[in-house]
C-alpha cells in the first residue's frame, strides 16, 4: 500500500495519498477535482545518521561526498 504525491491539475495543489490499488480513484483534496496527476516521488534510505537520495546515487556516484544528495538531515 504505497502513498503517491499527486499534483491537482485545475487548482495546482500537491498532496498525498494512500492508494490501495490501481482502481482507486483520486481527488483533489482541497478542490475535489479528479483532474489529478501522479508526481515522481523519490526513494530515500538511512544509512547511518543521514538520508541518501535516490536521485544520482547519492555518494556512490560522484564520490565528492558534498553534494545535495549527500547531505545529512
């Protein structure tokens, strides 16, 4: 049971929501619109004290280790 970021196409709100399966359907919620779209989300781990990002690799692709996706949270 993933929860998906959506984007409201007629009033631009951004939201989440938790989605059973691919029949269920998704509303706007500060509008009611079900002129929605499903955002990119992005996959984030531990790995000791700090968050790694999906987007590049994290440190194992640049190497520099002071990147954007390298930074602690």
């Amino acid at each position: 049971m993933p929860i998906y970021e959506y984007r409201c196409l007629r009033c631009e709100h951004e939201f989440e929501k938790l989605v059973f399966n691919s029949s269920t359907p998704v509303v706007c919620t500060a509008c009611g619109a079900d002129q929605v779209i499903r955002k990119p989300s992005l996959f984030a781990s531990k790995s000791g004290s700090r968050f790694v990002s999906s987007v590049g690799g994290g440190c194992s692709t640049c190497g520099g280790g002071s990147c954007a996706s390298c930074a602690s949270y």
